[in-house]
C-alpha cells in the first residue's frame, strides 16, 4: 500500500505514457490491416485511406471500445490474487503494455502484419504466470479467447466467401451486370450501415451517455439501424446514378469496379469503426487497470472506464496510423491474393461483421487474424490458385512468434520494474 502511495504519480504518468505507445503501435501495425484491402483493390488512395481510418477509428475506439477493454483489463488474470500486493498488478500491466508495444514497433518496422491481440494476452500472461503464479491466469478465459483466434478467420473466411460468391452469382456473372449492380449494392450497403449502427446503440451509446441514463431497448434499437441502413443504401443508390455517365460498353467490368470502389469507401469506414470499438482494448485495458488500482490503492475497487482513458486510446490509435502506418497498408492489400474493389468490399465485409459481433459479445478477437481469413475466403472463391501460399506461410509464423516474444519481454519488464520500484 504504502508503494502505491509513494510512487502513486510516478506510476500513472508511466501508465499514460506505456498505454498511449501501446496505442501508437495498435495504429501503426493492425490498422494498416484493417484498410489495407482498400488500398490494394485501389478503392482509395493511401492518403484517404488513412483519413478514413483516422475518424472511425477514433470513433470505434471512444464509442464502442469499453465492453471488450473489461475482457482485457479483469478477464484474463484473476485480480483476487492481488489484493495482499496490489502494487505487483500494476508492475505487470506496465510490463504488459510496454512489451507489447515494443513487439508491435519491431513488427512494424520489419513490414509484419502481427495480431496486437496475441501481444497483449500474450504479454499479460506471460507476467502473471511466470511473476506471480500459473494459478494467477484466468487459463478457462484465456483458451476461450485462443479458441476465438481459431474461429474468427474461419468465420470471416467464411462469410467473405459467401458475399463474394453473392457478387459473383448476382452480379459480375449475371446477363446484364450493370442493371443488377444497381438493382443489389444498395442491399449490400444497407447491410454496412444498419451493422455499424447496431454496434453504436447497444454497445456504443452506454459508455458516451452512461451518466444520463440513456439507454434502448433491442427493438428500439434494430429499428434505429435499420434506418440508418436506409439512409447509407439511399445514399448509395446517389452515387450510383453518378458513375452510370462513364459506362464503358466495351469494358462492363470497369464500371462494374468502379461502382464497387464506391461500395468499399463504406465498407472500410465499417472496418475501422469495428477495428477501433476491438483492438483499443489492447492498449487501454491494462492502463485502466494500473489507473483503478493506483487511484484505489487496493485492487478490484469497483469503477467505470474514465472516458478520458477510451479518448488517449483512441488519440494514440489515430497517430500511429498518420505517422506510421503507410508502411503496412501498402503492402498487406497486395500479396495474399490479388484483389479488386468486388474482392475488397466483401473481405472488408465480412471482416468488419466479424470484428463487430465479437467487439459485442466482449471476446478480444485478433483483426489481422479475422482480416486474413476474409481475404483467404475470397482468394478461395476464385480457387485455390488464386492465393500465395508462400506469404500465408510467413504471416502464420509471424504470429506464432508474437505469442512467445511478448510474454518473453514482460516476464523482463516485470522484474525491472519490481527491481527499480521495490
């Protein structure tokens, strides 16, 4: 007790600082996962990628972040073992989020598409394993969570095949392509705004307006998406009649593409809302932690997420894509398979309904895991040829690395930081 009292500042300011670099290395890695679809199939320029993902990336992050960041910050160790030293929680999740932001730098400066899942309850149990005790780790929630890095690629893989072969069957393989691009999009755009809106009201809206008491029942609220559905699929059906004055009768493709790209400037605005609502849990999980335990003294004081702590999450998302996450959005769009705007929107699609559900259901479930699978469910729509075996390879070894290394570099942190401050 008397540690915390005495280092009290010291530690928050460290937790700021290691939580915000944590969030900076989320940005700079797994966004560039999660637009790099958009930049590959040339829906969007690097440069409007990253504006896109700039604000609803934020916007995920603060609205939508606190459900999976209580997964995060309670569900993987067991903070009842800390109650005698409390001060040794807080020593581990420093531990936590500076191993996993060094992971996250090194892989980003070597090109890696790594899951920033993996580092965090990689690093998270590493520390609590090897620096308090195996007893410590919650292991029933920790496989749970393991089990999910398996389903959610599947899953994504699957529901990206399905919609790419929807597009294949209704529209790029149909008698008059254009006529029932027209007559469908709007339904797949439909389907982007009414999932996006779902995730706000009932996950979302609780954190922004939890001191009001507002709150919607599940009627009310899929009544709600439903309109907003409406209102991006209308919109939609705008755009649409813009593209129709530069048809190409010789190369229906081309404008097919073209209608395509417009659909992915939805999509990818549905991914980096879903990405941000997931992965900010990563960085401000562990800070929450060291804040509530340091501002209590004890652990497992009862408090809400500080909005403030969703806000630095979301700010250090946002500047570790601006500054540095071209590096990987340029390549990861390109090298698994090749994509096209059609192949891109139903990856992103299928990715971001993914991404959604588990941010719903409170499971920290990897992007870059649910992303690849997406991307190798639409590369098997057009057979199997149609995918590098060899970069599947090397991404799968890369994440079974991050594992290892980050529970490795907070097993070190940890006992530095208990050496200096103990």
């Amino acid at each position: 007790m008397s540690l915390l009292a005495e280092y009290g500042n010291v530690l928050f300011i460290m937790a700021c600082i290691f939580g915000l670099f944590m969030a900076w290395g989320v940005g700079a890695n797994d966004v560039a996962n999660a637009m790099g679809t958009s930049v590959g199939s040339k829906a969007l320029t690097i440069k409007q990628a990253i504006i896109i993902a700039m604000v609803f990336e934020f916007l995920g992050a603060y609205l939508a972040g606190g459900e999976v960041t209580a997964t995060i910050r309670k569900g993987i160790i067991d903070p009842g073992l800390f109650e005698q030293s409390p001060e040794l929680l807080v020593f581990g999740m420093l531990a936590a989020l500076l191993a996993a932001g060094t992971w996250l730098l090194i892989a980003s400066i070597k090109g890696w598409p790594v899951s920033t899942t993996h580092s965090i309850v990689g690093a998270i149990v590493g520390f609590a394993a090897a620096g308090i005790s195996v007893d410590a780790v919650a292991w029933g929630k920790v496989l749970k969570i393991v089990a999910s890095w398996v389903v959610s690629p599947v899953l994504a893989g699957t529901i990206a095949f399905l919609l790419y072969r929807s597009v294949q069957k209704l529209i790029l393989e149909s008698d008059d392509p254009f006529a029932n691009a027209k007559r469908y999009i709007p339904v797949y755009m439909f389907a982007v705004g009414f999932l996006i809106a779902m995730v706000t009201l009932l996950k979302g809206l609780k954190h922004v307006f939890k001191d009001a008491g507002f709150k919607l029942s599940f009627i009310e609220s899929t009544g709600l998406a439903a309109v907003a559905g409406l209102l991006v699929a209308g919109f939609g059906i705008f755009l649409l009649s813009r593209v129709q004055y530069h048809l190409q009768k010789d190369q229906p493709f081309d404008s097919l593409e073209k209608v395509f790209a417009i659909l992915m400037i939805f999509t990818a605005c549905a991914m980096a809302f879903a990405h941000g609502s997931n992965d900010v849990a990563n960085a401000v999980g562990p800070l929450a932690a060291v804040v509530n335990t340091v501002q209590a003294g004890a652990v497992g004081a009862k408090s809400m997420m500080p909005s403030w702590v969703l806000l630095l999450g979301g700010a250090g998302i946002v500047v570790g894509l601006a500054t540095y996450g071209f590096k990987v959005i340029a390549t990861v769009g390109k090298k698994i398979t090749e994509l096209t705007p059609s192949r891109g929107f139903a990856a992103e699609l299928g990715a971001a309904a993914t991404v959604v559900l588990a941010s719903g259901t409170g499971l920290p479930i990897s992007t870059t895991h649910t992303l690849v699978g997406a991307i190798l469910g639409v590369g098997l729509a057009r057979g199997i040829a149609a995918l590098d075996l060899r970069v599947v390879g090397t991404i799968a070894v890369s994440w079974v690395v991050t594992l290892p290394a980050g529970a490795g570099l907070a097993i070190l942190f940890f006992y530095t930081f208990k050496a200096i401050f103990a």
